[in-house]
C-alpha cells in the first residue's frame, strides 16, 4: 500500500509563469549575446558520494556570500536572465537563501539543483521568502548504492514537507543507465512524483565528457515508457532536442552555445563552457564581456554530437536557426 500524500495544490503562492516566460522570451530574442543560464557553483562540497559524479568534493568552503554578490552582479551586467545555484551541494550553503535573494534583486530568475537530503520546514520557508523559482531534486533510485545515493527512501518526508510548504516549482530529475538492474525504480520515482503533483524528467547519464553512455535495451524500454505515461513538457522537450537520437543510437547535429547562451561558473568564479568542460574558456566572471560571450558564441563545440547535457540544449534551441558557428573548437587539436 502506498502512503498518502499531502496534495501540491495545497501551496498558497503560485509563481507569475506568464511574467517569468515572457522575461525569459525577450532575453532570448533580444540579444543573441545575452545569456539565457548560468549555473553558479556555491560550493564544490557534497554531503553525498554518488560514485559516477565528478562534481563534487568533501572538504571545500561554502563561497561567501561577498563574492557571490559580485558574481551576481556580473551576470546582471552580462543581461543574464536565469541563474542556477548549483555545487556540490547547494544547501550545505549556510546562506544559500540569502544568495537566491540576491540573484531576485538583481530582477534575474532563481532556480537550484539539490539532492534534497537537508530540506527541512525551516530551509523551505526561507527559500519561499527568498522568491526561488524552481528547485530541482535528483533522485536516482529507490534505495543508495555506490552508484547513486539520491534515492527516493532517504528524501521521502521531504518530498511530503515540499508539497505542503514549498512555493515554488519542484522537479524530480532521475538519471537512467546508472545501474541495469535498478533501471524499472525509475517508473516509481516517476510515479511518485506525480502523486506530489511535481514534474519529473530524465536524464541520461554522460561520461566525463559529457557525452552519452549508450542505453541498453532494457533502459530503453524504461525511457519509452516514462516518455509515454509520465511525459513532462521537459522531458518531451529534451526527447524531441536530442534523446530520441543519443538512446538509438544518433548522433546530433546541433549549435552548442556554452560559454554564450549558457555560463558555467566554478568555485573559483571562472566560466567554463559547462561542468563537463571545464578548462576553457577560464575567464574570471568578473572580467567576462560581451566579446567573449560573441566569440563563444560562434566556436563549434567538437562533443557537441554525443552530448547528453540536456540545460545546454535547451538553452541553444532558441539560435539553432543562424549560420553555422564559423570558430573552430580550440582544443579540437589536443
Ligand atoms: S548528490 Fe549530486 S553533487 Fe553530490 S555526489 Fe551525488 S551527483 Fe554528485
Ligand atoms: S557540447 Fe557543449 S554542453 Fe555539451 S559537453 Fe560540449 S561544451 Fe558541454
């Protein structure tokens, strides 16, 4: 017997949608150059160990709260539109809630990625105060192994307290072909997300290149089967975008705009074309410009055919129509 669930339409504050989308809509079709994502590192520490990540360590510094004042105000500078905490784990921030608040005055979207475990009643209200958008909680499988330990057992009361208090949106993000065996607890994840009334997508998971780890058949059948009967409009997206390529097997031909579009902020503060590029273009945030962002903007990316990153295909999707991206990659050569 499944427990009961408290109902998500419980929540009193509902998120100005319109508003956000259309803000979002004129960032897009205003500049090219205007940065539609950046994911903002706060820490690099994770309270988890999850043994196919590479981004995260056990012993880094929470980054003050003076410096990613700075960094905020570099994206603002830039016309960034949404800025995602992300680590590590966001909420062994101390002052995480006051970070988002930071990011809403600068008037820009806030979203987190979390794995949810150090929610509790207290840390939801003060992100509700805060005015986050959307949080996204990964959830792998139903109970820790060494290859995921985001599992539904370890943050079911926190999915309830969510659905009773959060104001904002809350996504359930599991990633398929960590493990076969555990591959049908995705279905439940997905199922128990539906119960909460929260939205939940899939990923798939990358090798440190970011490109894609095939699928085996099994996996497969569990993808089609969350895309048919749990289907978010996220989900659909990244299906039509370029899963529905990578688990048959395609390649895709894409523009990959990171490093524009899209902004990857280490805890060093440099951006870095995404997480699983880091190195280049390793340019302080703070000294960041519209040059770099132009330059950026048009270098093809040589992983870009395999890539499983689903924020930065989103993201891209707005300029896949221009000419084709006339810099090479500059490390195509080493
Ligand atoms: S919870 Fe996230 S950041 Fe932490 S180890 Fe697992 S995948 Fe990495
Ligand atoms: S294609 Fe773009 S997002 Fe994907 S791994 Fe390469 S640089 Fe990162």
């Amino acid at each position: 017997m499944t427990n009961p669930v408290p109902s998500a339409t419980s929540r009193s504050k509902r998120v100005p949608t319109a508003q956000v989308v259309s803000r979002f809509v004129w960032a897009a079709l205003s500049s090219r150059h205007n940065p539609l994502l950046a994911q903002m590192v706060v820490t690099r520490r994770c309270n988890l160990s999850c043994g196919y990540c590479n981004e995260y360590d056990e012993y880094s510094q929470a980054i003050s709260v003076t410096r990613l004042g700075a960094q905020i105000a570099a994206l603002k500078r830039l016309r960034t539109a949404v800025v995602t905490c992300t680590g590590g784990e966001p909420l062994l921030h101390p002052q995480i809630a006051d970070v988002i608040g930071e990011i809403r005055r600068h008037d820009m979207i806030a979203t987190m990625i979390t794995n949810g475990y150090r929610l509790n009643r207290e840390r939801i209200a003060r992100l509700n105060e805060s005015g986050l958008l959307e949080m996204q909680i990964s959830i792998d499988n139903l109970q820790p192994d060494d290859s995921s330990m985001k599992s539904l057992s370890s943050v079911e009361k926190k999915l309830a307290l969510l659905a009773e208090f959060a104001q904002f949106k809350v996504n359930i993000n599991s990633v398929l072909g960590i493990s076969e065996e555990r591959t049908e607890e995705v279905l439940v994840v997905a199922e128990r997300a539906r119960q909460y009334g929260f939205h939940h997508s899939v990923g798939i998971l990358h090798d440190g290149n970011g490109a894609l780890k095939p699928l085996s058949d099994r996996q497969f059948r569990v993808y089609r089967e969350l895309m048919n009967t749990y289907g978010s409009f996220l989900h659909r997206l990244n299906h039509c975008l370029f899963q529905r390529n990578l688990v048959a097997g395609k390649s895709n031909n894409w523009k990959c705009r990171a490093g524009a579009r899209y902004l990857y902020i280490c805890e060093d503060g440099m951006v870095h074309w995404c997480s699983q590029r880091r190195g280049y273009p390793g340019i302080p945030l703070l000294e960041y410009t519209r040059d770099d962002i132009s330059r950026e903007f048009d270098t093809r990316k040589r992983c870009s055919a395999n890539c499983t990153l689903s924020c930065v295909h989103q993201i891209s999707a707005f300029d896949e129509w221009r000419r084709p991206q006339s810099r090479p990659d500059p490390l195509s050569s080493s």
